[in-house]
C-alpha cells in the first residue's frame, strides 16, 4: 500500500486545482481562442502554482458546467493535449478529473503521463447530474487493460452535488472502497468551495486504511485545522483571487496557503 509521502514526496500534500477554460463540445467552449486559449490560461495557472511550491497538481474540468455523468472523446482528447503542451514545465506530480467520467479520466492520465485521477468510483448517489452508479469493478478493468496500473485512484465518497441513495455512513463507505482498492478517499462538501465536514474526516479516517484527504472548502484560515485530521487536501477556489472559483489562481494566496501548509508539516517533525 503507497501513502501520500510515496505519491508526493512530502507528508499532507497540498494538492492545487488547474481549472481549465471550458472544452471543446461544452456551453463554455470558446471557439474564436480555440485551443491555444486554454493552453495559454492553463500555463498561467500551472506557473503560478508551481512557484508557490504546490505539491502537486490536479487538471480539471470545471469550467465544462453543467456536468455529465461522461463526457465525449474530444473533451478528453483536448485534457490530454493540453497537458501534453505543459509537460516539459512541469516539476511535480500531476492528476486527471474529468467531471465525472472515470474511463475519461483514466484515459487523459494515460495520454498526459497522469499519476493519479480523482473520481467517484465506488457507491451510488442521487445527483444533479443524475444518478451516479459507477462499476468500480469495471473501472479498475479498464485501468489495467489501458496499462495504468500506476495511476492511482482517488475516491470521492461524499461527492459534490449528490447524497448516498440508501443513506450509507461515511463509515461504511470509506471501509467498502479501501477494501475494493481505492487508493485514497476523498471527502468533499455540497459544492466546490464549500467545506468539507470535520466529522466526515474523522469518520472516514477511522474506518479506513488507506489515506483520507478533504476534497473542497479548505482556505486559509482552515487548513491548519483540517490538516490536524485529513492526510492532505486538495484546494482550488481558496487560491483564485478574492477565493472566487472563475478566477485566475492569485499567486500571494498561493504563497500563504504553502506557508501555513509548510508549518504543519514542520510541527509533525518537531512532535
């Protein structure tokens, strides 16, 4: 079993968020930029983050609202290229979502060189987007049959939008997916942004053995507190500027989300 330290190379990883401009096929697409429009935002943000020491980085595609349970082949195609055009300036380990398509995300990680994706794989859910019943059984297939092996896969097991059909616990789920193989648990809030529940992590960290790390709502004045309980966090909205999710990524929110980040970490080595 690998932890966060195997994946990232640090313990409670921050992982950013590069939201990408809307894709092609979707209502934000922008067809007059085309593709060198959101290769050009995407750089921005991948440069900004990475200067302000993120652990890791994770492509999304959050502009593509409203979302589907799958998306088409040139939206993942495009993920692909896009991070194909960024490679040679990317320094840390980096991850595919495709919101909320696990085969696409797995995919785009293969094309990209992607270590891990984040998805809903395990569970059912009534969602906004309707409902959300993914095979895991059928997902891991497929990881192998594409040669991902390598590419772990994150668990969202309070996914966004969405509530349990038959009202399972926190607990129950988090003890089903590290059994079945999620190679960490993700705990999200109601929406990007919002907080993810304190008393979600510590269920999740009870029942399972594999890392759990908070999925949306972690800023500035709470990652100190959720990193006492979550192995790491993955952050967007919280380092946009004014912690606007349509913004660009502001780099002094950057700098200080690291700072308080870095003296977690620093207390674990002194305790």
């Amino acid at each position: 079993m690998k932890t966060l330290n195997d994946y990232f190379g640090v313990e409670k990883p921050l992982i950013a968020m590069c939201h990408l401009e809307g894709l092609p096929g979707r209502p934000r697409y922008d067809a007059a930029g085309g593709l060198e429009a959101i290769v050009s935002s995407a750089a921005r943000e991948v440069r900004a983050l990475q200067e302000g020491g993120v652990d890791a980085i994770l492509f999304c595609n959050e502009n593509d609202i409203p979302y589907s349970t799958s998306v088409g082949t040139e939206v993942a195609a495009t993920m692909a290229h896009v991070i194909g055009r960024l490679r040679s300036e990317l320094r840390v380990p980096y991850g595919t979502n495709l919101l909320w398509d696990p085969y696409a995300s797995l995919a785009a990680a293969v094309a990209s060189g992607g270590s891990f994706i984040r998805e809903v794989l395990t569970g059912v859910y009534d969602s906004d987007m309707g409902l959300l019943s993914p095979d895991f059984g059928a997902i891991a297939a497929y990881r192998r049959n594409i040669g991902a092996s390598d590419v772990a896969m994150f668990a969202n097991i309070t996914p966004e939008f969405s509530k349990s059909v038959g009202g399972r616990t926190v607990a129950d789920r988090a003890a089903s997916a590290s059994y079945l193989g999620a190679d960490a648990l993700l705990i999200s809030g109601p929406a990007a942004g919002l907080d993810a529940s304190m008393s979600d992590l510590r269920e999740a960290k009870d029942a399972a053995d594999i890392p759990v790390l908070a999925n949306t709502g972690v800023k500035h004045e709470t990652v100190q507190d959720v990193l006492t309980v979550a192995d790491g966090a993955i952050v967007g909205t919280s380092l946009k500027v004014d912690g606007y999710t349509w913004n660009p990524v502001d780099p002094e929110r950057v700098n200080e989300m690291m700072r308080l980040v870095r003296e977690v970490r620093g207390s674990l080595v002194a305790s």
